[in-house]
C-alpha cells in the first residue's frame, strides 16, 4: 500500500504496481523457499516418511504450494476480503435468503475445543455433552415450532426438503400406496419442486389468487387421492402470511394429503405462530438463515426436520434419545427412512444455532421476528411511492416490488440491483418470486438499524429518480467495482481471477 502511495508521489507507478499490489494470484507473490515461520532447528532424529505412511498414499513430487511470508498472506487475504461484500461490512438485503449478521458469541462456542475437537468416531459415552447439545436443540426447535420430533441431519434447507419428501413418501407407502403428485403453489422456492421430484413425485402447479395467497379453488380442483402432499411456504415467497392454511389443511386432511411447510422464512415467526401448532405435519428449519449461522458462498449449513406425532416413526436414524442421564444414538426404527448425511449433520452449525437460541431465549426470540416485521413494513413505507408494489396486503419480515415502472424507461430491475452495488449495497433478490415482473425481493432483517435502513431506502429512491431522470447511469452501472457488467454465464464458466489491466 505504501509503496504504491510512494510511486504515484514520485510519478513512477504504472499499470503493473497496482496489478502487483493488489491484484496478483498468491502463487505469483513471494519468492522460492520463502517461508510463513522459522522454527527452531529440529533435535530428535528425524524418520523417512515411508516408514510412517505406506508409500502407495505418498506424493510422487512435492505439492505446489504458494510460498510466502505471514504477512504477505494475511495481506493477500485481507485484500481479498475487502474487494468482497459480506454481511460483517453492509446490509444484505437478499429476500428469502434471510442475510443477517451473526452475533460473534456463536463462533466463539462453536470453537470451543470441547466441540470442534470431536471426532465423529468416539463413542457416545465420551461425546455426552454433544449429544446433550444436540438433544436439547432438538427440543428448542420442537418448542419453537410445535412439531413433535426433530431431526438434526440434513445439511441445507434444500436437502430437509429431500429429507421431508422422502419421509411423506414413506409414510403414504406404509399405508399401501405412495401416491403420484405433490402440489405447489406458484410462488414456491424452486427447491421445492425440485425436491418433490426427486423424490419421485410429480411436481403440479397451483395458481396464486390475486391477493398473492394461495388459490383455494385452484387446490380443490387438483387435489385428489393420487396427491401426497402440498409443500406451502409460510410466509409465502411474497412475504404474505397464508391465512389460509387452516382451511387448507382441512382440505388437504379430507383428501388424505399431508401439508409440508418450507420454513425458511421462519424469522417471521419465531415466538408468534407454532407450524406445529397450524397442522402441519412436516417442515424444515434452516438454521444457517433464522438461527444466525453465516452463509452463502457453499455452506455449512443446517436444514433440520420437524415431524407430527404421525411421521415420527420415518424420521432418519440413528436418533438421540436419553434415558436417566445419559444421551444415546438408537437406530431400532423399522420403518425409518434411513441415515441422510454422514454421521450426524453439520454440528458446527448446530453449537452456533444452539448458542444464537440460548442466548435470546423466548422473549428474545420473539423480538426477533417482531423487529424483522416492523423493519421490512418501515421500508416497504418510505420506498412504495417509487415503485410498483404489485400485492398489496401487509406483509411480514420481506416484501416484493416490481421494476415495471422503471422499466418503461428502458431500466430493467437487473439495472436496479447494479446501481446499488456502486451506492454501497448488496443488491436484493431479483426476477423471484417468478409470478412478479421484474421482481425485487427485499429482506431487510431485523439485525439493520433505522439508519441504515433509511440509507437503503435513500439509494432505492434515488435510482428510481435516476430512471426517470438519466437512465443512462443505470444502465451503466456498476462503475465503482472492480469488475463491470459482466457475461454472467461466460464469468462463470471461464473463470478469471488475474486483474488484466484495461487497454
Ligand atoms: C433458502 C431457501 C430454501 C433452500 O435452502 P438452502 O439451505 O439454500 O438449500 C428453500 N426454501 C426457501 C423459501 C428458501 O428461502
């Protein structure tokens, strides 16, 4: 860095300073044998290797590995981090995707030596205090959600989708017959879909009513006795609460149907309505969104699966059970689905969960969805006037609006989002839900404090002044980056990590 300052002083740095600066891939920084410590000089004897470890498992020739110094790869590192956007640096507005910060008291638990030590191997009588961990999360989030049983396995939300599917497929096959389609209404998570039909089931298609709700009339006229279940978000993808549901589990019931919740937007509703409580009989969690576990960029994550008293008997094994005071693994369900992960699931991502709910405790957890309402419904009021807001009940922690009036003007959403990235922010999501033209998907959360959230809303305002005005620099946009637009596909597939300077 100061060198660099010092070259452009001197009217010496070029192209190439900056590209070394700040740009180089780590194999081109440092020099042959450079090293990130100095130890003292070895003094027992030291043991060829092949001695230790069978030679088959040894390298022909030594790994390419960069070599550094420490500092020159903290540096390397932290640069890196800077040219990225990250949750710890700004609002993450990602609808659906619930963004939070995460309070750094849950790595701090999560590293304890006690927990990150641990090997899947030991025995349970030497793993007690995790599987009291695990043990207790189960029930926090039984309690959370008024199901009966909860399962911890499954690595994401999209695999306790899986995980959920196969357990309703199991249960209508022990009842005889496993049933052919699932229902879905249109505003649904493209996971759910997805993982109806790799469950085996085909995947049918339920209209939304002009409200935004599911369409009653719609689900009567495709239910029937070939239907396994309805995978219902709640609250739907358009931040809407579906209040209907009771009216359609009771149809769901009276077709033999079972209602499976996505509970990914469960940061709507902890501590102010039970799924368990609302008939549904089986849901997934997503710790690493609700419960404050870092995401995105590939995991780890957490979608664990909570059963009625019905299903218990599918959920996946091994289960931990406790009996006096000792916690154990039991595997005796015949009619279980199986083991779904290896070993027991993410447990980092559990402490980390386990630590977020501890500390809050329920009224905690209730202020939780009540500040993620009231934040999205403050937003929703100062940037309405500038856009199209296309379902206009009240909705809870995300809401929906729609870029057609801009795009009139020739500036698409995707415009929207990049002019963002250049006012600072992370863009929303955008084009989803898909039954919303030009869609942008905006979950403040509740973790952003009214300042900020009034800045976002200053920048949504402002580029909606800028479609009018000069749409030009939407269109442009971004231009603070250190990319512009780019071919998203070609990005993605020829990937480009070296800064090549513009010519
Ligand atoms: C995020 C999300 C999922 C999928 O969860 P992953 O952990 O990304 O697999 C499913 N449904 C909804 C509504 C979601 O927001």
């Amino acid at each position: 860095m100061l060198i660099l300052e010092l070259e452009k002083i001197l009217g010496i740095a070029t192209d190439q300073t900056e590209a070394r600066m700040y740009d180089q891939i780590i194999f081109e920084i440092g020099a042959k044998g450079r090293q990130g410590y100095s130890l003292p000089k070895m003094t027992i004897r030291q043991k060829p290797l092949e001695k230790i470890i069978p030679k088959r498992f040894l390298r022909g020739k030594p790994a390419e590995l960069p070599e550094i110094s420490e500092p020159e790869a903290v540096r390397h590192f932290v640069h890196l981090s800077n040219k990225n956007y990250h949750v710890d640096k700004g609002l993450y507005p990602l609808g659906s995707c619930t963004m939070k910060y995460n309070p750094k008291v849950n790595e701090d638990a999560s590293r304890l030596e006690g927990f990150a030590a641990l090997h899947p191997q030991q025995e349970s009588e030497d793993v007690q205090g995790a599987l009291q961990l695990m043990y207790e999360l189960s029930g926090a989030l039984c309690e959370i959600s008024g199901m009966s049983a909860v399962t911890l396995q499954p690595a994401a939300g999209a695999h306790g989708e899986l995980t959920g599917m196969m357990i309703v497929r199991a249960y209508h096959e022990k009842r005889g017959n496993p049933r052919k389609k699932v229902l879905l209404p249109d505003s649904s998570h493209g996971t759910n879909p997805a993982s109806s039909v790799i469950s085996g089931y085909q995947a049918v298609q339920i209209k939304s009513n002009r409200e935004g709700l599911v369409d009653l009339e719609a689900l009567k006229s495709n239910l029937g006795d070939d239907v396994a279940a309805l995978m219902l978000t709640n609250p739907n993808t358009l931040g809407l609460f579906e209040s209907q549901i009771t009216e359609v589990k009771k149809l769901l019931d009276e077709a033999g149907a079972l209602l499976y919740m996505d509970g990914a937007n469960l940061n709507a509703l902890l501590g102010i309505i039970r799924p368990g409580d609302l008939g549904v009989d089986v849901m997934h969690f997503n710790l690493h969104k609700t419960f404050s576990t870092p995401h995105g960029g590939g995991g780890p994550g957490s979608g664990p699966v909570g059963v009625s008293k019905r299903l218990m008997p599918f959920l996946p094994v091994p289960q931990i059970e406790k009996k006096g005071e000792t916690y154990y693994f039991n595997s005796r369900y015949p009619d279980s689905i199986g083991s779904v992960q290896a070993f027991y699931g993410n447990f980092g991502v559990m402490v980390k969960a386990y630590t977020y709910i501890r500390l809050l405790g329920p009224a905690g957890l209730k202020q939780v969805s009540r500040n993620a309402i009231i934040n999205a419904n403050y937003l929703l009021e100062k940037v309405k006037s500038a856009y199209e807001f296309p379902y206009s009940r009240r909705p809870m922690h995300e809401f929906v609006l729609s870029g057609d009036r801009q795009k009139k003007n020739g500036v698409k959403t995707l415009d929207i989002a990049k002019r963002l990235l250049d006012l600072g922010f992370h863009a929303p999501t955008v084009y989803f839900p898909l039954i919303v033209h030009e869609a942008l998907m905006i979950e403040p959360t509740e973790t952003e404090s009214k300042q900020t959230l009034d800045a976002f809303a200053d920048a949504l305002l402002r580029i909606a002044g800028e479609a009018g005005e000069t749409p030009e620099i939407v269109q442009k946009a971004p231009v603070t980056t250190p990319v512009g637009r780019l071919d998203e596909a070609l990005a993605a597939r020829q990937l480009q990590v070296k800064w090549v300077p513009e010519s």
